[in-house]
C-alpha cells in the first residue's frame, strides 16, 4: 500500500517489527510539536517488510502515530563499566561534549559522518543527537567543530529544529562550503555552513516524500570533471516501492533534479551509497534482500556517466551471500539483528582512488547460518568502473569467530586504502566492542594487518527512548593528505546510571615512516616505446632514512631504470621500464619495494605496463547480419573482439562509401546502440574499426541492413513495474489489430526526445501505480510533447492517476490537456462516457487491485471537455484542435475489470485520434503499420 503523508521526520532509527514484553515503559519522546500521520501512513508500521527495512522513518512513524509505546521494546541491562586496555597509537578524543546532558532522559550520539576543509584545515563532525531531539526539541542531528587537526572538539549544538538525523556531511571544492544532507520535517533536507562549520543554514528540501530515508551526500571536487560542483543525493523512497533513488544539484542545493529511480523493483533495496570517481562518473551501491528478511543478500551498483541522468548497473561485487544475524537477537529485535541486540543493515560503502579504482566493503555471514562466525567484513576492487572486480579480501584478519560489522573504506590522494569496522575479538563472549583500521599502500592489492583504534572495549546501550534495538547504522572515515580521519561512536561514559553513546575521533597518520607511491599507477605504451613512471617517496613522522627501490621480476626483455636511487624522503625518482620491442604485447605488472636503511623498514607497490606492439585486424562483424530487415529504428550492432584493440569506431551511414554517416561513436566493449534515431524502412551501411595506442586499426567489411516500417502508435511505459500493467495496454491493441513500438522509462525521466517521437502519430502514455516523483512527462520531456503536438496530426493519450499528484498543474497541463483544475485521490469507483466522444460507453465499475486507488478528479477548462464521469466528479477530459488531440485519464485504464470494456475504450480513443490523419485507423487498414511489437 502506498502512502502520501508529509509529516514532522524525526531520527531515522528503525524500530522492530515485533512487540517484546518491558518491565519498563519506555520514555515518551519529549517533543516541542509533532505533525500526526495519516491512518494509511501509520499502517505501514504493520506490514513487516516494509518496518523491518526502514532507517530513521520508523522513528518519524511510531512518534508521528501515537504509537511511542514501541519505542525501546528490548529491555536495558543495567551500566557496564567499560574494558580499560591498551588501545590506538593515539588518544581517542571526544566529539560531542556530554557534560549539559546529565538532565536528559537520552543522551546517545552516533552515526557519524565527517569532512575536511582542506584550506582552512578545519574538521566539521555530524552526528545523530537525541538530546537534542528528545529532550531539547530542537532537532535531531548535531554538529561538532575542530580546528587543531582533531585534538579538541568544539560542540556547536544542534543543526536545526527541523532536521531529524541520519546527517551526511561534505566539504564542497568549488565554492569552499560544508553542506550536511538529513532528514527534514517533509522529506530530506539540505544545510550550508558560510562560516566553516560555526553554523550552518537551512538551504531546503533535495526530495519531499514522508517516505524518504537514509540519505548520503557526496560532490564532485574534481575540477577536471565536467560535472565539478555538481552535488548527488542518494536515498530510499519508502511512498515510491522502497526503491532506490538519486537526483543532483548545481547551484549549491537551491534546486534538484527530477528524482532518478536507480534500482529494480522486484526485491528489497536500502543503504545507497554514492561516490564520485575524477573522471566525473558517479557510482551508487546498495544492498540487496532476496527476499527480506531472510533471503540472500546481494550488493549492486550502478554507474553514470552523464551526472546522474541515466544510470545503468554494473557487475555485482557480491551474490547471494547470507544476511548476517543472530537468530536470538533477530527474534528479540524483530529483524536481523546481532549479539547484544543490534539490529544490522549490510549496507556497502564505496570510494574511488585517484587512479579511478573503485572499492566497495561490505559484511556477510560467511560459513552459515548460526554457524560458528555470525558476520564478518569484505572488500574487493575493480580496474574497470565495475565491470570485472578483483578477488574478494576478508579484511576481518582475527583468529575468533567474533563480530566484526560496519565497515568503512576511504582512498585519499595517495592511493591509500584504509578500511575501518566494528569488532568484537577481544571479548570472549562477543558484546564487547572495539573499532579497528587495516591500510592497503598499494591501492587495495595488499593489505596490512588490523590494527586497534579505540582505547576501550566498550558494552552495548540500547536507548530506551529510541526505536528498538537501534545502536547506529553507519560511520564514516575520510582522508586529508597525511591523515585518516577515523570517527565512531561507542558507550564507555557512564551517564545517569547508564552507558551511553558518545561520538569519538582519532587521526592516524597514513604511514609511520614512508610509502612508494606510483604516478601512473598504470602505463600503455606502443612498442618501442619506454614505460616512464614517477616513484613519489612522502615523509611521514619526520622520518629521513634513506630509502633504496628495487624491481621485482620483469618479462624476459625488459629493463628497469631509477634516475634517483637511493631517495631521501621526501623525494622522488623516475622509473623507466624499456626494452618493450622484445617482450610481447600484453599486461605486465611490475612490483617495486622500497627499503630503509638502516631499519631495513618496507613498503611495496605496483606499477602496469600495458605493451601493444601492432594496430589491430580487421573486426569481424555478427548482428546484424548482412542484409538483415526489419531491424530496430534504434539497434544494437555487435562484433568480435579484435587482437589488440583497445577500442572501436562505430559507423552507420546512408551510402556504402560512407560519405554521408548519419551515427559514429567510439566503443570499448564488443557492442554499441545506435541510439540516434534512424529513419524506418532504409538502408543503412555500417563499419567497425579497432584501435589502440599504435594507431587505427583495419576496418571491417561493410555491412548493411534496412530498418522497419514504424507503426503509427508508440506505447510508453511509465509504471513502476509494481504492477507491471503494460499487458493490458498490449492485450488490448492485439485484440484491435494495431502495432505499436514500446518506450520504457523505467520509472524515470528518461523518456524519449522529438526525434523519437516524430514517427509516430499516436502516443498512449501510462503510468500505472507510480507515483513519488516521475509519474507523467517531466519538464523537459513536457516542452517536448508540446512541440510534437505542435507538428500537426498527432494525438496524445494519457493514463495516469498521479500525474497531477507528482507535477502538479503545469503549463503543459493546462494549454495541451485542457486541465482548469484537479483533485488527487477521490478514489473513482464508477465511470459513464461523456461529451462528443465518448457518450454512450458504460456504465463501467472500476477494479483497483493490483493497483491502488488514488484516482483523481479532473476539470477541464474552455477548450476541453468532459470525457467520462466518475462517481466522485469528472474522471477524464479531452481535448480536440485542428492541430492536435488529447485525452487524459485520472485513473488508470486497466482498472476497467474486462477486457472488452478496456478495448472497447481504447478503440473509441483511436478513432478520435485518427479523424486527424489518414492512416488505416477508420478503414481496419492496418497493413502500412508493420508487425506488433512489444508484446
């Protein structure tokens, strides 16, 4: 069931799906106001698919529905005094300043998130803050300062009564600003700090849904990018199928993108993560339950290469692995939980290295089900932005089978890559918790061993005035040049009589001595040619023995050179890999050490020499064959790999000499869309060459083939896949012997150009149960219909009953569809035919199920007219030009129950479009308009 409420959002904190008998009550949040939910909002506390997956806007619910009593239903043991034990190489430092607390009713602070003003040197901490929330009212997120490299911290209170937590906190590059993303009073949220990090203001919403939750901020602070600036939001969208979402900004948060719907819909999302590599690509991953809660879980990832408008997924780093818990936790927390009755999300976290290497961590249970290690965590790589991922790391390096959870991963400037996580080795009885740090030098190939971070091994609080089970969902670590910036939270203070969780901070320097630290990392080089490297050697800790490099084995042919050796730190040598005509085409990777003396102190790292020795084959063509027909206006062409070939140039052109080519582009892998729009019923010529660093390769032979006839009708399908209604679109045009092309939006703005839709002269658009956003047409694609209808002969159907609901009244609304007025969800149960066109169909009964109804009232304006009544106002209106034709439905069409009734509907909607075109639709003709497609 969907819900459309926009209420008060407090902190995202997920609360159980079962009730779980207290000796105590549990605390009343003492909030200033709170908006009260709608009945249909509050029933999603009832459905435990949907309660058991949500973050902080369980919290929001069990408040906003009177249903406190829900809160802290697992019972606190009494205060644990904390394990005192040789901890970090350095104090752990206190982030939030619990002193003003002792008052309160709850005090925790955690989920942390943290960035770094490279300029000024200051560190900005964000936090989830129930003091403030619970106690004070004044907003649920706080925000801490320091400007001595971390060694004290300067408590700046709450962000904002209106920001409920879950806070993700950035330092944008291009105008020198912290902004922190949280949950707001109705949706999600955005802040700027113009003083570095002393106060921050409210800027406004990046999305509205009362079903928003778990967002995460990132910007791209690469000014070589083509998007440096740009801001992404990745989140949940609980009102929208609890689907993955993303949308971005450019002007510093003042406005958003149309929401980008980026995962599927056919099982259980939450947890995106977003990063952005140099190059300006943005990557989203999240987890996956197949089903929740039990099923096995997946990581996905998605890519974009055009600033968040398309994303398209790349290979899984993780498949069907089983969801780490505990069974007794799980059954006292009423959802996947750990020891100590921590409910768990396996969320992944990702980064991009400066060498676009992108790293992914994540947690499973890795021998079974309550067998033996519940949950461990994992990393793996990737060199090709996600298409092939290196071997899988177990980063939890201890001898027990003890607890470690909620990893974190950062990659800074030099290649190093630093993984942080919860862990429980140290105690027997696993419920004690440390955090612990483990670094790669050589950009993830190798690791080091773990080391501890935290001081003390801390017990588990569950705080009574929060959702159940709740102990935090995620941290976050970052990297300056120097330092890794590791920030967490635990419960050693002891506080009214109970622990209670504090934000704590701890700098590491990112070596004790010195790194070997490749530029580039890789090198492709044409024989000949030499492979030429610079070996950087930073100083850390004022470290000054010298250091001597050496290679290690090389292919047979090859040489190795250091212009300085041995180097001082800081300082530099360039390395020259020659000999390259004797060795062979291929991948060689080169390992270097580098030595200290006299401490005899190693650090290693990895260079790649990628040799081509020829220009490649000629490419061997497949699909489609020569002389193909009836082939797409829109086809994929594919061809062999050639020997060699580092890329491919695509052509498609008009003429066999190729001097009018109408498509190129330039391929990586073995296939390319032809996504410009060819003409129907033409032959086309096309040619594929590989290239590579040597030069351009031989072109293939020439193909050809002929593209289809275009039928007059394009069916676009704009449903959210839950339910898929297109077969009731299908059904009915087979029945009525009309062809029809399908465009899929996949619940996006993705949505075809004028070029694409000029073919055609008839458009049936449809949105079934979307809504959330991208229900109907979006701006542009509006602009768009506009100038498509504005051709002349072309008629436009739309079927949706949120259109309205997601857009609002538009100008397109209102100067193509005829619409004065509407009124979302009356919930029409009853339609009669109407006006010139439609008099005389019905009485129909609408049938909702598997679609909701929120089907709207319509009212049209002087140009239009009524085209069916409902039982609750005018359910649709028409409107006729001697230019164009519309029809707009605020229910949807497969809601009339029978399939000749539906038919017989959409069979008077052709007939009013076709009186502005000859073609087949008034005489039963239909063989001009090609085979039926998109069935």
């Amino acid at each position: 069931m969907k819900s459309r409420a926009v209420m008060v959002l407090s902190l995202l904190l997920i609360s159980a799906g079962s009730q779980i008998a207290t000796a105590e009550s549990p605390k009343v949040p003492e909030r200033n106001s709170i908006t009260k939910a709608t009945a249909e909002m509050c029933a999603k506390l009832d459905e435990p698919n949907v309660r058991g997956k949500m973050d902080g806007l369980l919290y929001k619910l069990l408040v906003a529905c009177g249903r406190e009593h829900e809160l802290g239903t697992v019972r606190q043991e009494p205060s644990i005094e904390p394990t005192v034990t040789e901890g970090g190489a350095t104090p752990d430092v206190l982030v939030n300043d619990p002193s003003a607390e002792d008052a309160g009713s709850s005090r925790v602070q955690n989920e942390t998130s943290i960035a770094h003003n490279p300029t000024t040197g200051t560190i900005c901490s964000g936090y989830n803050d129930s003091f403030h929330g619970i106690v004070e009212g004044t907003g649920f997120t706080g925000i801490s300062r320091s400007t001595d490299d971390g060694a004290t911290f300067d408590d700046r209170g709450p962000l904002g009564t209106n920001s409920s937590g879950d806070p993700s906190l950035i330092w944008r590059r291009s105008d020198g600003k912290f902004y922190i993303a949280a949950l707001e009073t109705s949706g999600l949220g955005i802040w700027r700090s113009d003083d570095d990090c002393l106060s921050f203001t409210y800027v406004g919403n990046t999305h509205v849904s009362g079903g928003d939750d778990k967002e995460i901020l990132v910007a791209d602070n690469f000014p070589g990018s083509s998007f440096f600036g740009r801001m992404y939001v990745g989140w949940t969208d609980f009102n929208a199928g609890a689907r993955i979402y993303a949308n971005y900004s450019d002007d510093g948060g003042a406005t958003w993108s149309s929401a980008v719907v980026i995962s599927g819909d056919d099982a259980d999302y939450q947890g995106a993560w977003p990063v952005v590599a140099p190059n300006g690509d943005v990557f989203i991953g999240w987890v996956r339950w197949d089903p929740f809660p039990d099923g096995p879980i997946d990581i996905e990832i998605v890519r974009s290469t055009d600033g968040g408008d398309t994303f398209t997924p790349v290979t899984n780093p993780l498949t069907g692995e089983i969801n780490p818990r505990d069974l007794t936790a799980t059954g006292n927390c009423g959802r996947p939980a750990l020891d100590g009755n921590i409910r768990y999300l396996p969320s992944p976290q990702l980064a991009v290295g400066p060498d676009g290497a992108l790293h992914v961590v994540y947690s499973y249970d890795p021998d079974g089900l309550d067998v033996d290690d519940e949950i461990d965590v994992f990393y793996r790589k990737s060199n090709d932005s996600g298409a092939t991922w290196e071997a899988e790391v177990r980063l939890s390096d201890d001898a027990t089978n003890n607890d470690q959870y909620f990893p974190t991963v950062s990659v800074g400037a030099s290649n190093v890559v630093v993984a942080t996580f919860y862990d429980r080795r140290l105690d027997p009885g696993n419920l004690m918790i440390d955090y612990y740090k483990r670094f790669s030098f050589d950009g993830g190939t190798t690791w080091q061993p773990s080391e501890r971070v935290s001081d003390v091994s801390t017990p588990v609080f569950l705080d009574s005035g929060l959702a159940t089970c709740y102990h935090g969902d995620y941290d976050q670590q970052i990297q300056t040049d120097s330092q890794v910036l590791v920030q967490w939270a635990d419960d050693r203070n002891v506080q009214g009589g109970n622990n209670n969780s504090d934000t704590f901070f701890e700098p590491t320097p990112i070596s004790n001595d010195f790194l070997v630290l490749p530029s580039p990392a890789s090198q492709t080089v044409c024989a000949p040619d030499d492979g030429l490297y610079t070996l950087d050697v930073p100083q850390f800790m004022s470290f000054t023995e010298m250091v001597t490099l050496t290679n290690g084995t090389l292919p047979a042919g090859l040489s190795a050179a250091f212009s300085a050796n041995p180097v001082t730190p800081p300082g530099t040598s360039n390395l020259t890999l020659s000999g390259t005509a004797g060795v062979g085409a291929g991948s060689y990777a080169i390992d270097i050490t580098g030595t200290s003396s006299p401490s005899a102190i190693v650090h290693d790292t990895t260079v790649t020499l990628e040799i081509f020795d020829q220009t490649p084959p000629a490419v061997v063509l497949t699909a489609p064959v020569d002389d193909a027909t009836d082939i797409d206006i829109n086809p994929t062409v594919s061809w062999e790999a050639a020997v060699q070939a580092q890329s491919y140039l695509v052509e498609v052109a008009t003429d066999e000499p190729f001097t009018n080519i109408v498509f190129s582009a330039t391929a990586t892998g073995t296939s390319q869309e032809v996504d410009s729009g060819l003409d129907p019923v033409t032959e086309y010529f096309w040619r594929v060459r590989g290239d590579n660093i040597c030069g351009e390769g031989t072109t293939s032979a020439v193909f050809s083939f002929t593209t289809r006839p275009i039928p007059p009708v394009l069916l676009v399908d704009d449903d959210d896949n839950g339910p898929d209604v297109r077969a009731s679109f299908a059904a009915a045009l087979d029945a009525l012997g009309v062809a029809f092309e399908v465009w899929d939006t996949a619940n996006t703005d993705n949505e075809p150009s004028l070029a694409q839709l000029s073919p055609f002269n008839t458009i049936l658009w449809f949105t079934g149960d979307e809504f959330g956003g991208t229900a109907g047409p979006g701006a542009s694609s509006e602009t768009t219909l506009g100038e498509w209808l504005d051709q002349g002969s072309n008629c436009l159907f739309m079927s949706s009953q949120d259109y309205f609901f997601d857009r609002g009244l538009t100008p397109f609304m209102q100067t193509y569809l005829g619409l004065a007025a509407a009124d979302s969800d009356v919930a029409q149960t009853d339609l009669t035919g109407a006006g010139s066109a439609f008099t005389g169909l019905g009485p129909y009964t609408l049938s909702y199920p598997p679609l909701d109804n929120f089907s709207d009232e319509l009212d049209p304006d002087g140009t239009a007219e009524v085209a069916f009544v409902g039982n609750n106002g005018n359910a649709a209106i028409n409107k006729a030009t001697s230019t164009y034709r519309t029809v707009f439905f605020g229910f949807p069409l497969p809601a009339i129950g029978a399939a000749a009734d539906r038919e017989q509907v959409l069979s008077t909607i052709l007939r009013y479009c076709s009186a502005l075109f000859e073609d087949g639709f008034e005489s039963g003709d239909t063989s001009a308009w090609g085979a039926t497609l998109g069935n």
